[in-house]
C-alpha cells in the first residue's frame, strides 16, 4: 500500500512518533514494519523525500548502532540522545509543513 502525497504529513508525522517511541523504550514496532517501508517505498516532491531520508537515517543508525543485548550500555543514552534531537527537529520542520 503506498502512502499518497496528502497523506504524507500525517503518517511521517506518525513514524516520527513511532521512534520516539522506539528509543524511550529501548525496542522497536515490528508490527508496523510494512506501514514504515509503505511510506519508505512511496514517491513524493523533492522536499518530502528529504524528509523521508531524514526519518530513513534515524532509523538505520537507530537499528544499526543501539545496543539491545544490553539497554544500560552508556553507548545508548549518547545515541538516543543525538536520535532524540534530530527526531525533534524532523517534528519540528513537519509540523510547519503545510497539508497538502
């Protein structure tokens, strides 16, 4: 199922949310893996495929660069740390985005 382009603030918006999720609690919503690779697999104008990288590079280094073995891993807390913010400033850029 592909996302449509008005649909795109909504549901990266609900990805975003998702991650943030994801890092609080250590782990990560396999349920909602086709919704996420949906959105990834789905074309969009120029800007919001920036987004769409953006929100792709967090969950990579996410994925990628968390320790899951070992959650208190102070490694974790600086990663999460970095993710947290560059999720903040995703929010941020998506919320003045206008619905299309």
């Amino acid at each position: 199922m592909k996302v449509k382009k008005h649909e795109f603030k909504s549901v990266a918006l609900e990805i975003v949310n998702l991650f943030e999720m994801s890092i609080k609690h250590v782990g990560f919503p396999y349920s909602k893996r086709d919704y996420i690779n949906s959105f990834y697999d789905s074309k969009f104008d120029e800007e919001e495929e920036k987004i769409k990288k953006r929100i792709m590079t967090v969950e990579y280094n996410y994925l990628g660069s968390a320790n899951f073995k070992d959650t208190n891993d102070p490694k974790n807390k600086i990663l999460f740390e970095s993710l947290s913010s560059e999720l903040n400033e995703i929010k941020e850029d998506l919320e003045k985005y206008p619905n299309k």
